[in-house]
C-alpha cells in the first residue's frame, strides 16, 4: 500500500530520517491490485459450514446472509469506487504521542466555521463518517445555513485503518482524548467541539472530562448515563419498580444486550489476541463484523435481501474492507482488552452536553436519565428512526441533531 508519503508494512506512514514527527503530512490511498486479488480468491475459496439448525438468528449471523455478502464481495464489489472518495478528500497523517495517525481534515467555505473532532466505533473506521461530511462543512448545499457550518476532522483510532499500530500497551479511551486535544491544537483551533458513538463516544466524554480549555462541549449518540439501580436490576431480568415508559425500554434494551449481545467484547476485551481467524479470512472478519448487536445485524441481513435501508451493501463492504487491507482486525480487537471504562457508566462530564438517543441504539436514552448524569445538558433529542452506527445509517438526522445542539455554543 503506497501513498504520498512512505508506507510501513502495516499501512501506516512510516517517518523518514529528519522529518518532524509533529508535521501533518498529506496522505492517500493506493492499494495494489495484488491484494484485491488475493482477498477474492479467499472469498471465492471460503470453507463454509452447514446452516443454522434454527429458522432465525438466534444462533448468529445466518449462512444465507454470509454467502450473498461474499458473492457480492467477491464478484461485483468496487474497493476503488471507496478509494477515490477517501482520495477526494484532505488526508494526512500525524505523529501524536508517539503513534502515527491518519485524519480526515475537511476546512468549510463558510467564515467563523465551528471545528468538531468526531470519533468512530468498532467495528468502524472513518468510512462511518463520510455521509455527514458534506452536510456538515457546506450546510447551504444541503439544507442548512451557513451559520451552521462546521470545520471537520475525522481521525482513525489508534490500531485502526490506517492509523499505527500501538506495539504497546496503554492506547485507551482517555489517552486517545488527549491526543485529540493535541492534534486539534497542532491544526490551530482554539475552540472546538467534538462528536462520537461507540468508541467513539467513550473518547468524546473522556474530552468532557478532561475539560482543556478550548473545548466548548460535546455531542454524543451513546450516552453513558445508566443509573446504578438498573445495573443492580440486570442480572435478575427484572426492571425496577416505577419506571416510565421510556425508562422501561431503555431496561429491556440493556437486559438484551447484556444478557445476549456481550460475547464479542467480552471475548476482545479478554483474549484479543486469540482471533487469529478474523485476520486470516475475510468472511471470517465479515461475520465477527456483522454481529456487533441484534438491531444492527438485522438491518444489513435485510440489506443483503435487497431492501433500501440507511446502509447499502457498499457501505457494509467499505468498512469491511479497509479493516482487511490494512490487517488491523486485531489491533481494533485490542481497544477492548485496553478498556477500564464500564460501559454506559457515568463519566462525571461537566462540560455542556447534548444527546441524541437513537431508536434502535443499545439503549435509547431517557431524558431522565440523561438529565440526572449531565448537569450541563444543552440538548436532548429522541430519534426514532436509526441505531447504533448514527452518522453511517441515518446521516441526515444526525447532522440535524449536530447543529441543533451545538447551535447555542457558537
């Protein structure tokens, strides 16, 4: 994999002797036509297993699902088509903490543009944000002011596409958040906000907590805001006595994630390393990917059955496969086995807040909730359409919740 600057074999840019490691150095993407070839061979070669004993997808990601995707990886599939989206827009690469990473910097047209650092998930990479680029930095030509203009900057994770890989360990959610500060100051902004879900959204509160000065607020669709009693209610399956209505779906969202849709982090966040087959097989990475969570997987199953719906089968293959050609399955996996955070646990973020709570995300927010852990909360919104991956499946409803709560910070 080559680009405008030298490239390790990791696919990160390497540095050459002399060279800064505080410059921000242009970067694109050129992967050889070798390894698109060798990752068709291997779908084309795959070793399948019989199908599921069982008419649903109670036992995983179902065979029928899996071979439409690989036949259409393999025989109609266009990498490059992603390739010259990613090339058409300002790459580059910065050393930060002594890791190299990739970012997406996107300057608006429009004067006294608000900059906002938005921070992808697992299984993601920056592909989840390219929808909401252009709306976001040219809002006049897509149904909004130019008031509500944002300057954007979209970096890969550390082990994520085509960031480093950390050969140590220590690269967490927090230590992420101060690298952000750094590169934001490094591009010469004094006052930002900043954007997340998933991952995304831990490293986004974790800005919250470190409050540096030029951070205005943040934006999350993840929230961490679940109260202690509805963790101590967990375990038994049943919800607490009084709960609203909203409060009662947030509960039965939770108890199913809990209670069925954990496997994958527990297995990353003990063993990472262990996942030999996700880096060796591309379907094998392809089913890891798809069964991040039940509302999610059902729509890309629906999307392989040919139904229009907020991801197409190209956006799918696009994440997909920049994992795949920079082989960074495991160095994603490890982000969890890094992780000291308990998911959805308040954070004790004190910097102005605002919330989107998702339909189908792993637990809609209640706003009562959501007012009892953000003593700053700016904006609040539920959303009932869209889940757990908002910018890649519903960009237009998170771009208007994006300029509706930053709106009173500019």
């Amino acid at each position: 994999m080559d680009g405008t600057v030298p490239m390790a074999p990791d696919g990160a840019a390497a540095l050459g002797a002399g060279v800064d490691s505080t410059a921000i150095r242009p970067f694109s993407i050129n992967v050889p036509d070798e390894d698109l070839a060798d990752l068709r061979s291997r779908l084309r070669n795959t070793r399948w297993p019989e199908r599921e004993t069982v008419p649903d997808d109670t036992q995983g990601v179902q065979l029928a699902t899996m071979q439409k995707l690989a036949d259409y990886w393999a025989n109609e599939y266009d990498w490059r088509k992603v390739e010259a989206r990613l090339n058409a827009l300002p790459q580059f690469i910065t050393e930060l903490d002594g890791l190299d990473f990739h970012f997406i910097h996107v300057r608006s047209k429009h004067e006294n543009a608000l900059p906002v650092i938005i921070t992808h998930g697992w299984p993601g990479s920056v592909i989840e944000q390219l929808k909401i680029i252009g709306p976001l930095t040219d809002p006049t030509a897509h149904g909004g002011k130019a008031e509500d203009a944002f300057d954007v900057v979209i970096p890969a994770m550390a082990g994520y596409g085509f960031s480093g890989k950390p050969d140590k360990p220590g690269w967490d959610a927090p230590r992420m958040a101060r690298a952000w500060v750094e590169l934001m100051r490094r591009l010469g902004y004094t006052k930002v906000v900043a954007q997340g879900g998933d991952w995304g959204a831990l490293v986004t509160e974790q800005l919250g907590v470190l409050a540096p000065p030029e951070l205005l607020g943040i934006h999350t669709n993840m929230p961490s805001a679940v109260p202690p009693e509805i963790f101590a209610a967990l375990p038994t399956h049943t919800p607490p006595a009084g709960l609203s209505e909203d409060e009662l779906w947030a509960f039965q969202r939770l108890d199913t994630f809990f209670g069925k849709g954990l496997a994958y982090a527990q297995e990353m966040g003990l063993r990472p390393q262990t996942l030999y087959g996700i880096a060796d097989s591309p379907i094998g990475l392809a089913a890891w990917f798809c069964d991040h969570d039940e509302k999610s997987y059902q729509l890309k199953a629906r999307v392989f059955d040919g139904v229009t719906e907020g991801l197409s089968r190209d956006d799918i293959l696009d994440n997909l496969t920049i994992t795949w050609l920079t082989n960074t399955a495991i160095s994603e996996a490890r982000l969890y086995w890094e992780n000291k955070l308990p998911f959805f646990v308040p954070m004790n973020v004190k910097v102005p807040v605002a919330i989107s709570a998702f339909r189908d995300e792993l637990y809609q927010c209640p706003r009562s909730w959501a007012e009892r852990f953000y003593p700053n909360l700016i904006h609040y919104n539920r959303v009932d359409k869209g889940g757990h991956f908002a910018a890649w499946e519903q960009p237009e409803a998170l771009v208007n919740e994006m300029r509706t709560g930053f709106r009173s910070l500019r």
